[in-house]
C-alpha cells in the first residue's frame, strides 16, 4: 500500500461521528480503532511516531504549530488523496480477494501497509529506484542514492541490499549502451561487498566489454592473461568470459565471439559449461560436425555426465522421447554467472 492517513478528526472530541472528512474508514470508528489504523501506517512506511512528525505526510501543518492547530480535515496534500485509494485497495484485498481463498495456511494473516511497503514511503523495489534516480540525474545521482537508502535501512526488511542488486541496474544500463555508467555502478558493488567474487566478476566483466569495444578481442584477452593471477580463480570461473561471449554473439559479432568462447575453453578443458558453449556456438555457426567432435571427446573423459550425453544426442538429429525420435531445440541460456 502506499501512503498514509485519510481520516481526519476534530481535536478535543472523543465521540462517535466526531471525524471529519472519512472517506473510507466508518463514520462511527471509534477514537481507538482510528488511532490503531494511523500507527499501523506510520509503522508500515516506516514515517516518525515522535511528537506526530509521521502525520504531516498526509496532514496540513507544521512542526512549529501546536497540533491543535494542523488542518487534519484538509485534502490539500496529494500524499492524502493516494492514501484513501490505497487504503481502500488494502479493504478490498483483506474482505474480498483472500476471503474467496477456499484454503488458507493462516486465515487470520491480513495485507497491511507493510506488506509492500515494509517500513519506507516508496515501496519500489531497489533496482527501479535506483535506475530512477540514474534517469533523473545521471550515474553519480544513481550512487548517491544507493549509498543513502542503504545507510538507512541495511539490516532492515526495506531494501533487498544483497549482492547483485546494483549489478541488475548495471547490466541494464550496459545493455542500453550506456557501459562506462555501467562499470561505474558495478565498481561501488564491489567496493560495497569487497571480499564477494561474485561483485568483482559482474564488474570485471563489464570492464572486459569495454575494452574489447575499443582494442578488440585479442588485446581483450591477453589483458586478462595478464590480469588474471591477481584476480584469482574465484572471479576467473568459467562463467565469465561464457557469458561475455554470448553477449557479443547476440549482437552478432560472430568471429569475436568465437575467439572468446574458443579461450573460455582453452582455460577449463574439462568444465562442462566452456565446453557446451563452444559446441553450441560450433553448432550455430555451421560447424556441427565440430561439435559432435567436441562432445564425444569430452564424454569419453566424463562417460556419466547426461546432460553432455542429452546434447550429443540433440545435435546428431533428435532425442528418443515417448512417440519415437522427436526433435529438440537447442536452445542456450547464457545466464549472469
């Protein structure tokens, strides 16, 4: 749900029907019942409980005024106006969509503000308002942002700070053509998780894009020669140069593509993964009978491994399934390793 209070009461009445402008909640709701649904908010977007603060989200007034003075009924505040339609939406939920649930593990569990919200205004996950705050200011304004949101609410259910979440937002920008923002984004995940292979390999991959757009493969690849005893074998794993080579063949820089995957697999002889790449990219550009090659060796070394023995059989024409020899596509996930 998003947003907060749309009720609104007159100070100094306790009474039923003392509440001015209820648009949602009982026109009778009791001081009580009110009071509980405007913390369960506050709670819920995580706004201050302390001397009202939270209120003047939704609410007309200010910090240097007397309560008794703030404007509870006005609907001056667009924030107000958001809230009764999420409040109702949350109604609607609760009253009619789970209580069709024929069979529930918990009957009495009921949506809440912090269903979505849990405990901030903006209840978007962290990639998209991290992406947001990159369309609105640039790279350095999409940093900010991240190092704000995490300073406040790591450790909390808010934000799902884990590994690869800036690393989303970087191979989106990559995608989009914007690399050098990209390597930007993907260095202050690895700067922010410094001891996690997993944060310097979207970067270091991301870095070996750039410079093979501009020096081209062979220097690509002889830097990461260079490179690679310090990176050490937890960022050098067979999905790194796997995936980069599937990004530049999907972008149909074919020769390029080869070269890479062809030294993924001079690197891990006998991993599975460079070696079902090079026979799938042997496959896609006309070369099947390299990669039926590749694979009877590679299963003369790994006799048991079915998966290598799945493809063998899909590259030689079909694969027995229950009406005979059915063809199956070969179809390659590159993944984000």
């Amino acid at each position: 749900m998003s947003l907060l209070l749309c009720a609104s009461r007159l100070v100094g009445q306790e009474s039923a029907g003392a509440f001015k402008n209820l648009q949602v909640l009982p026109r009778d709701v009791s001081r009580d019942r009110l009071n509980e649904v405007m913390l369960d908010n506050l709670l819920g977007l995580g706004l201050p409980r302390l001397q009202g603060e939270g209120c003047l989200f939704c609410h007309v007034g200010t910090m240097e005024q007397p309560r008794s003075q703030w404007d509870y009924a006005s609907d001056a505040k667009p924030m107000k106006q958001k809230a009764r339609v999420m409040m109702a939406m949350v109604q609607s939920i609760n009253q009619d969509f789970l209580a069709r649930l024929a069979t529930r593990i918990d009957t009495g569990h009921r949506v809440s503000c912090h269903t979505c919200h849990a405990g901030r205004t903006d209840p978007r996950p962290l990639p998209t308002v991290i992406k947001a705050a990159y369309t609105a200011g640039g790279v350095d304004s999409a940093a900010a942002r991240y190092r704000t949101l995490r300073s406040r609410y790591f450790g909390r259910d808010a934000y799902d700070f884990r590994i690869g979440a800036l690393g989303a937002v970087a191979q989106e920008l990559a995608d989009g053509g914007s690399l050098d923002d990209a390597i930007a984004l993907a260095a202050l995940e690895r700067d922010t998780y410094p001891d996690s292979s997993v944060a310097v390999r979207s970067w270091m991959r991301l870095t070996l894009e750039r410079t093979l757009n501009r020096d081209g493969v062979d220097a690509t690849l002889a830097g990461l020669d260079r490179i690679r005893p310090q990176l050490g074998a937890d960022v050098v794993t067979p999905t790194l140069l796997d995936v980069l080579g599937w990004r530049v063949f999907r972008q149909d820089r074919r020769v390029e593509a080869m070269a890479i995957i062809r030294r993924n697999h001079a690197m891990f002889p006998e991993e599975y993964i460079p070696t079902e790449s090079l026979a799938f990219m042997l496959d896609e550009t006309g070369d099947r009978a390299g990669a039926l090659r590749l694979l009877e060796q590679w299963l003369e070394r790994n006799p048991d491994h079915q998966r290598a023995r799945r493809l063998l059989l899909n590259l030689r024409g079909g694969f027995p399934g229950p009406h005979g020899t059915e063809p199956l596509p070969v179809v390659r996930d590159a993944g984000t390793g």
